[in-house]
C-alpha cells in the first residue's frame, strides 16, 4: 500500500509540475514572450550570482566546521612531506577553481540575453589554445613531481638499521611477524597455512623461524626515531596496509611482496598529550574493500621508546613455541598450563 501511495504522489508531482510550465507559457502568450523571457533571464542571473557566493561561504563553513577533526599533525618524517604536498596542491588547485568559477558566474551575470547585445560566435585561437594548455599542463607537471619524490621516498631501500616487520592481512586481521634474537624472518610457504597452529605458513624446517614473534592482538610496536621496514603480503584477497597518521598506504596483494619505510617521530604517549585524547591509537586500517567484515579489519600501532620496546619483546613468546608446545615431563601435573615464556626465552635469546 505504502509503495502505490509514493507512486501516486511521485506521478501528482509531475503532473503539477507540467501544469505550472504550461501555465508559464500562457502567462508569456498574455504579458509578452519577449518580456517575459528578459524578466526570467535577469533572475537566472541573480540567482546564479547567490549561488556562487554561497558555495563560497559554505565551503568557508565546511573547512572552519571540519578544522578541528582533521588528522594530527603526521607522525613521521615522510608523513610532513605528504602534508606540505597536499597543501601545495590544495592551494594551487583551490585558486585556479576560485577563479575559474568566479569568471564563469561573473559572465553568466554580466553577458545575460538582453534585446541589446547579439550573439558572437568565437571559433578559435591559437594563443588562448596555448595559454590554456601549456599553463596546466606546467603545473600538473609539477605537483607531478613532487608526488612522485615523495613516493620514491617511501618505497626506497629501508636503512641498514632498519626494523623489519612483516605485516599480512587475512580477512579480517593483520597478522603482524617480527624477527626474533638472529634478527632475521624465516621462509613462509602457503601450504603450510594452517589456521590451527601456522597462520603464516612457517617453514619449521628453517632455524630463523624458531624465534619468529607473531603478535597476537594486532598491535605493531616500533621504535621512535628508529626506521621501520614493512614487508607487506596477503594471504587470500587484496587488501590496503593504510596508515593515516603516518600519511601512507600500500597494497597487500596475494603473491606479491610489497614494502614501504618509514621512521616515527611521535610516540603514542605524546600524540596523546597533543591530540589531548587519552584513548589514542594509531591506527592500521584496511584501505581496500576485502569484504563484509571489512570494516573490522583495523589494527594498531604502538610507537614507543626503545627500552619500552626491548621490554615488551622480551615478553612475547615465539611463534614456534606457542605451534609446538614442549610436552610435560614424566610425573609432572598434566593438569597446570606449560611455561610459555620461560621455554620461548631460551629459544629467542640464542
């Protein structure tokens, strides 16, 4: 019943609609069509004068409203490049529309269909076809540039002293892998998946991947004013490592290795104090629709000191320890849980 009454009310509108046009065109047959079309052409060119300045002032509105929800300040020293390029282009794109659109009002006012004027015809120019070409075409090439210095940046060869974190998502989690004590990652191999007990696929067969660490909450930890290396894989769709506070984000796509560097300059402590939001976090966000549960894939970063860092390492058992857990000793209670972290210590720690 709801969708005959919308119906009918959608058909009423049209039909009023037409009424009002026609009534328009026996109005214009009575009063003059000339005179009528001068009175329409003068408020179309009124209106579109407000129209203009009000775009204006919202758009005003909209940047003082939104100013305060804006991401913080870049947490990295990449990041600061990104928001001086976006500023650069902001401030280059925004007065070319600025003009561009006040020109265009303008002559919509100014040049309106009166008895007075008659049309002229302007079929082409060489200089203005230069003018417009050559100046665009300069300036994109620029803000071109840029970007392209600041991609190269990030997708450089990491420092030598480089921490190398793996990070792969899985619909939907980031499973994040760090090298244990021999500072290097084992070899992964896809068969070997197994969601039980070898979420990455680990090679056991390979030494480097006995102290391998896998977080298990998603967090990253990293180290401030210390270069981080990603190593950034997939393993079913494509996914999107999107790092909105550092200003970067890369593709996780299954079969192919991708990689970004970049080096935090704010912990999260102190982004706390500047965001004056106690419950910050850094956030790792999916960039790239994996999904329905797309939106829950989110995970987060911890930049911290380095001692807070070698602290929280310490902690964390590996990987191979917690898929191979030692069996008890002959008489021992079965009963009581194993000592993960005492046995994963020695492992790390050779």
């Amino acid at each position: 019943m709801s969708g005959f009454i919308i119906t009918s009310l959608i058909i009423l509108v049209f039909v009023i609609i037409y009424q009002i046009g026609k009534a328009s065109e026996y109005a214009a047959v009575l009063r003059g069509e000339k005179k009528v079309n001068a009175q329409v052409n003068r408020a179309i060119a009124f209106m579109l004068l407000a129209i203009f300045v009000l775009g204006v002032w919202g758009i005003w509105v909209c940047h003082q409203y939104f100013q305060d929800k804006m991401l913080p300040v870049a947490a990295c020293d990449t990041g600061v490049n990104y928001d001086s390029m976006f500023r650069v282009t902001i401030m280059v794109t925004g007065i070319v529309f600025f003009l561009t659109q006040a020109v265009l009002f303008w002559f919509c006012f100014k040049y309106q269909a009166s008895e007075k004027r008659t049309t002229f015809f302007f079929a082409h120019s060489n200089k203005l076809e230069l003018i417009w070409t050559t100046i665009p075409a300069i300036a994109m090439a620029v803000l071109v540039a840029i970007g392209l210095k600041n991609w190269m940046q990030v997708t450089s060869p990491a420092p030598a002293e480089a921490t190398v974190i793996e990070i792969v998502g899985k619909q939907f989690n980031w499973l994040i892998r760090y090298p244990g004590a021999d500072n290097e990652l084992g070899k992964r191999d896809f068969r070997k998946i197994n969601d039980a007990n070898n979420v990455l696929g680990l090679d056991w067969t390979d030494p480097h991947n006995t102290d391998d660490i896998i977080a298990q909450n998603g967090e990253m930890h990293v180290v401030v004013g210390k270069p981080v290396k990603l190593i950034i894989g997939s393993r079913d769709v494509i996914h999107d490592v999107g790092l909105p506070h550092f200003r970067m984000k890369m593709d996780a796509v299954p079969g192919i290795t991708t990689t970004l560097w970049f080096t935090p300059t704010i912990t999260s402590d102190s982004m706390k104090l500047i965001t004056k939001n106690p419950d910050f976090v850094y956030e790792i966000a999916c960039d790239q629709l994996c999904g329905k549960g797309h939106y829950a894939m989110r995970g987060t970063i911890i930049v911290e000191t380095q001692a807070q860092y070698n602290k929280w390492m310490a902690s964390q058992p590996s990987y191979y320890a917690i898929s191979n857990p030692q069996p008890a000793a002959p008489g021992a209670d079965s009963t009581k849980a194993l000592p993960v972290a005492d046995s994963t210590k020695a492992i790390s720690m050779k």
